[in-house]
C-alpha cells in the first residue's frame, strides 16, 4: 500500500503527543480537517500554517518541507451513480447528441410533410413514455443518469416527426417533442449545462406553439426564465415569465400554469427591486390554493407547496431579511426534493452570512453539502459556488475557515460552472 504523501506530517504530530483531535482543537478546526492534511486531500489554508508549525514546533520552512515531501495523491474519486456526471467524457457525448437531435427535429418542425393519412400507432406508446420518464425525473438522485433513455425517446420523436402526416398527427408529435426537449433541458439545467437547456427549452416552446398548446408553450419560457433567474439576470427572466403569463391566460383554466408563471415573474420582479409589483404576482400565484386547478405531474408540477421559499427568496432579494427568514425557515420545514431544499438552506445561510451567525450558518452549509453529496447535482454545486462567493474569505476566523473549507470541498468539484 502506498504510503500517504503527508506521512511526516503525521509522524511528526504523534511525535509531539498530539492526538488528530488535540491538534484540532489547538488549531480551531474539525478533525476531519487534520486528517486530510495528513493524507494529502487538502492542504492547511495559508493563515492556518503559522499556528501550525508553533503546535507542532517547527519552523515555517521545516512545515512546508512536510507539506511537500512528496507529491500529493489526487482527491479521491467521489461517489458517482452509474451514469458519469455530463463532465465526464461519456455524457459530453451524450449532451452533444441530444443537441444533434434538438437541430435535426428543429428541421423536421419547421418542414412538415403532408400527407391524407392520420398515422397514430405509436402516438399513445410515445406519450405513455414521456410520461413514465417525467416520473422518474422526479424519482431520480442523479438526473444525469436520465440522458440515455431521455435521448432515445428524443429520437424517436424525431422519427414520427420526419414522416408524412396528417395536421392533426403532426400537432400531436410537436406536443410529444415539446415535452421530451422540456425534460432534456430539465436534465441540462440540473447539470448545470445553461445555454445547451437553454437550445431546449427553446425548441420546446416552438414546438408547443406549432402543437397550438398554450400550456406546454408557457412552461417551456417559464423553465427559460428560470435559467436566467438562477445565472442572475433578472430583467430577462421577468421578460420570458412576462410573456409566459400572457400566454397561459388562453391556456386550460383547469391547470396551475397562470399561478406558476405569477410565481415565477414574482422572483423575477423581486431581482430587479419592483417590490410592489412582486407581492401583487406572489398575492396571485397563492391563488392556486383556494382554486380547482391542478398540475399534470410532469411538465406543469406546479401546486403551490413552493410558495413559501418563493417568497422567502423574493423577500430576501427586496431586503426583508426578517420576513424572509420567516417563510424559508417554513418552507426548510416541509421542501420534499433535494434542489428545493439546497435552495431554501442556501438562502438561509446567506441570511445568517448577513447576520453573522456562524452556527447557523455551519448548519446549513452541512445540511447543503450532504444533498450535493448524495444527489451529485450541479445545480446543488452552483448553489454553493454562489454561498462561497458570498462569504468571501475568512481572515483570521478558524471558525469560518472550516465552513469555508467544506464548501471548497464540494461546490468547485468537476462539473461545467454557470
């Protein structure tokens, strides 16, 4: 077995009679921290060095001989699902088909062949599969898992698109594709992959205008909108939701599309500082409560048990903080999905980085890191990127250097950065 590239660092603390826990609580850090000193995952953040040597009775120079005695290993490999995340080389192939395909039924949309024949065979096999796979989205710890079997049902739709039909057919297999591309874009969008869920989310709203589904058609701008909601630009995701809530008013009157485009221009009005206009869409959206509507249970979800950590976020964004803190802390009580919950514990912790509250803030962040750990989740990652950011660097706080630490940890681990 290969010996550890830090050995000597941990010869020397047991030389000192330090345990991994004593040298810990001299240096104000976790003894998680000493261990991966000692095996070369990490290395002591610079501030932390000169306490470092004084524990251990070295000079400056004796630790960094120590530090770097031998090359260190790689970080070890993190868990992975079956399916390699889209960073890898296998899905970088996979994002490139389902892009291939998106042009290619792009085509296909834009240059129907007509036909007197109203072929439906595979209609009823095709929608039972866009829906099973919407079910398992939902289901899935790791949604890059999905790409394969997302990419062949994408295919085939793209094959009944090609062939020669009847209007109505026609109509039908653009509905088909406006949901599958959502749905790819979904899978991108949690990979952090934005402007490839972006070439989905498009197609699919084109899509859905050619199928004539004001539904479908107002779902696929509003998961644009949020894209831009999340990298920051809010001006152009209120223009999308905007446009999505003029659209979903000739929609189904049975259906939540209209209170979820309220909600979602709602976030958006709140990033550009129209408070007003914010709570008049938040007040509209908590409409779906007391209405007969209901979503779809795949491309429209939407019921209303996001509300609170929509509000909460807009609240934070118009600089409530009290008000925010109220309704995320509801809404941390009952959020059921991992990028829910990442959401609404990473706005708390931002509201405890305002605060200064470090064991708040511990709190979350931990809570953050085991959902990116156990759902490999680039949108969790980016999260975290955004918290890292915030926080800035910590000085001389040991406290804040080990939050710091864990975020490092995870949120720049390998996967496409926003």
């Amino acid at each position: 077995m290969a010996a550890d590239p830090n050995a000597g660092l941990a010869r020397r603390r047991k030389a000192m009679g330090l345990t991994q826990e004593a040298l810990a609580e001299l240096l104000s850090v976790d003894r998680v921290s000493v261990s991966r000193w000692e095996r070369g995952v990490t290395e002591p953040q610079p501030y932390l060095r000169a306490d470092l040597a004084s524990a251990l009775r070295l000079t400056p120079a004796e630790l960094e001989s120590l530090l770097v005695a031998a090359k260190p290993l790689p970080p070890p490999e993190r868990r992975r699902h079956p399916a390699v995340g889209p960073h890898d080389e296998g899905d970088h192939m996979l994002r490139r088909d389902i892009l291939r395909l998106a042009a290619v039924t792009a085509a296909a949309i834009a240059t129907p062949r007509s036909a007197p024949v109203h072929d439906v065979r595979d209609l009823d096999a095709q929608h039972a599969v866009g829906e099973h796979l919407w079910r398992a989205y939902g289901r899935t710890h790791s949604k890059a898992a999905m790409y394969p079997v997302v990419g062949d049902h994408l295919d085939a739709v793209r094959e009944g698109l090609r062939l020669p039909q009847s209007t109505e057919s026609f109509r039908a297999r653009c509905r088909l594709a406006a949901g599958a591309f959502q749905l790819a874009g979904e899978i991108l969008f949690d990979s952090s992959a934005h402007a490839d869920a972006i070439s989905c989310y498009t197609l699919a709203a084109d899509a859905a205008r050619q199928a004539g589904d004001d539904d479908l058609w107002a779902c696929a701008m509003l998961r644009h909108a949020l894209v831009h909601l999340v990298a920051g630009r809010p001006h152009e995701a209120e223009e999308l939701a905007a446009a999505a809530v003029a659209v979903a008013r000739r929609g189904d009157p049975g259906l939540t599309t209209g209170y979820w485009a309220a909600a979602v221009r709602a976030e958006a009005l709140a990033g550009m500082g129209e408070k007003d206009a914010c709570l008049r869409e938040l007040d509209r959206a908590e409409e779906v409560d007391r209405r007969n509507v209901t979503g779809n249970g795949g491309w429209l979800r939407f019921d209303g048990a996001r509300i609170p950590e929509q509000r909460g976020a807009c609240l934070m964004a118009l600089g409530d903080h009290a008000g925010a803190s109220d309704a995320l802390e509801a809404a941390a009580a009952v959020a059921v999905t991992p990028r829910r919950s990442a959401a609404v514990h990473t706005d708390l912790a931002v509201l405890a980085v305002r605060a200064g509250d470090l064991d708040r803030l511990a709190g979350h962040v931990e809570t953050v890191v085991e959902l990116e750990r156990h759902n490999d989740s680039g949108y969790i990652r980016h999260k975290l990127r955004s918290l890292r950011q915030r926080i800035g660097e910590p000085g001389g706080n040991r406290r804040l250097a080990w939050i710091v630490e864990r975020l490092d940890e995870v949120a720049w681990n390998p996967g496409p950065a926003v």
